[in-house]
C-alpha cells in the first residue's frame, strides 16, 4: 500500500536526524583480541623434546603425539581425520612436520603419476634402485624439482603442517651411486632447497641422514638435521672402527652447525627389543644430551604404536 508523501517526509528527518546525532558521540572503545602470529621456526628452535610417527589415525592421537613440542607425521598415513589430528596438535602448541620423500619414487606415492619416467636415474643404462622397489628420480631436473616445490604445498603445507620433513635425500651418500651422478645430483640438492627457501621462507625444514656429502649442502638451508639410526651401542669402544665413524659424523655436524646453526634430531628405531634395550635406550639419550642432540626413540616400527 502507498504511504502519503508526507509521512514518508517525516520518516526521512527522523532518520537523518538520528544519522547526525549517533555520528556527533563519541565512539565506545571496542577491545579487539589479538591472534597471536605462528612463528614455527622459532617455535622449533626452542622445543625440547620430539617424536615421529608414521602410522594411521588413532582415538587418542592429539593427547598422546600432544606431549611433545615437535611431531613428525605422514598426513597421509593419518587418512581422513589427518587435518583434524594436525589442527589439535597445532592447538596445543606442537610444531608439526610432514613427511615427503624428495629424491625416492615409490609405486605408492599418490603423485606417481606426475613424474615423468625420463626424469629417473640411470646406472649403467638401468634404473637405479637405492632402496627396495624404489626409483629415484634426479634433482638435477628443473621440472622435478618443480614439482617437488608444489607436492610441498599439496601433500604436506595444505595439511596445516609447519614444514618438511625431507627423506630419501640421503641416497646421494649411497656408494653405489656413480661420482659424477652424485656430483650433478647434490647441486641439484643446492637448487632444490634455494628453491623450497625463496617459495616457503617461514617453513621448518629437515634433512633426514644428511650426515655425510649432503651436509654441507643442506646446513644453510635446514633447521635440523636428523641421525636416523642413532644406536647407543655404536659408540661402544669394543667396536673402534664404528665408533670412529661415529665421532667423526659428530664432529662434522659440529663444524658444520657452527658455520650455519641448525639442530640435530637423534632418531633410533629399536625394532627387535630385548631386556637390554631398557639400557640401550638410556643410552642413547644421555649420549645425545652430551651433544646437545633432541633424541627420540621408538619399538618396531615408526608406526607400530603412539608414542
């Protein structure tokens, strides 16, 4: 129905009226929270303690992974709850690592698809295989590496990870792979992590056992290196010939921590446990505590059980 002219004159006034008279008061004060900034780096530099696990979703997962500062995972080994399960860690102040092989191919990386067979390495006209099935396919190929910068994003970032926890790098320290393969392969390693660093600068990064050629070329990249394999009973003066090998990889990071500050993470599986493993494992912490290692230890399997 059509209101008179003049009521809706009047209805215009009373409405600028109450406009000018609400803008002449003073504003209230409104209290805007703050949403503290992540800083993951930081955050990692400072944690004291770690674990990795590799197995799938759990009810109790956030609790139990929850209680140390740093958590390593495979997103997708964790399946469908794995956002859920990252964002509780997150929740609780954990810096969360992601797994992704950056050298490795194996049959069931879901990105199979996207690498190009003429990207694999070649031995002596073979595909060179450095661990079980397992191809490799090399970093001195751009677009390799290309893609790599994107499964960052999509198989660990997208996941509310804080950074990489870079694997099967390492096969560049295997003796079997030829001199001047290595050569072309650790420059390609140079590329790769300049390139990680220019696209995701805020990001944790890790080298998995790059404790040997590889170190120097990851120590200005990374923010940690981890010693897979840290067995107690390696530094066991019975043994003098893997207790020099030891001790000279200590030195090594040493020297190379001082040049570029990273830490090291000290990591042993104790897959077959026995009575003296109790032992072991102390060991094993009280020898990285000497070094100013973070250790972590686990039974079986990096995803037999929660920590």
């Amino acid at each position: 129905m059509k209101r008179p002219l003049l009521v809706i004159s009047s209805l215009l006034l009373t409405v600028q009226f109450a406009a000018a008279f609400a803008s002449a008061r003073p504003s209230p004060k409104v209290a805007i929270r703050s949403i503290p900034q992540r800083h993951p780096r930081e955050m990692f530099a400072a944690a004291k303690s770690w674990c990795l696990y590799y197995g799938g979703a759990k009810p109790n997962a956030v609790e139990r992974l929850g209680a140390h500062d740093i958590v390593v995972i495979d997103a997708h080994a964790l399946g469908d709850e794995a956002r859920d399960i990252i964002a509780g860690l997150r929740a609780k102040g954990c810096v969360v690592i992601g797994y992704l092989s950056c050298f490795e191919v194996a049959s069931w990386h879901r990105y199979l698809d996207r690498v190009n067979p003429k990207w694999i390495v070649k031995v002596n006209g073979e595909n060179w295989v450095p661990w079980g099935e397992n191809n490799a396919a090399s970093l001195g190929i751009p677009e390799w590496r290309k893609l790599l910068v994107e499964l960052v994003k999509s198989e660990v970032l997208d996941y509310g990870c804080d950074g990489v926890f870079m694997d099967t790098i390492a096969d560049l320290d295997s003796g079997k792979l030829p001199e001047d393969q290595r050569a072309i392969e650790l420059d390609g390693l140079d590329k790769l992590l300049a390139e990680f660093r220019a696209a995701y600068p805020n990001i944790v990064l890790i080298g998995n056992w790059t404790l040997q050629q590889t170190l120097p070329v990851v120590a200005p990249y990374v923010d940690a290196v981890c010693w897979e394999g840290f067995r107690a009973n390696r530094f066991d003066p019975s043994d003098p010939e893997t207790l020099k090998w030891m001790q000279n990889i200590v030195s090594k990071l040493a020297a190379e921590s001082e040049r570029h500050p990273f830490r090291v993470l000290s990591l042993w599986c104790d897959e077959k446990p026995t009575d003296d493993s109790p032992a072991l494992r102390q060991r094993m912490f009280e020898i990285s505590k000497e070094y100013g290692y973070l250790p972590y230890c686990c039974e079986k399997s990096y995803g037999h059980d929660l920590p």
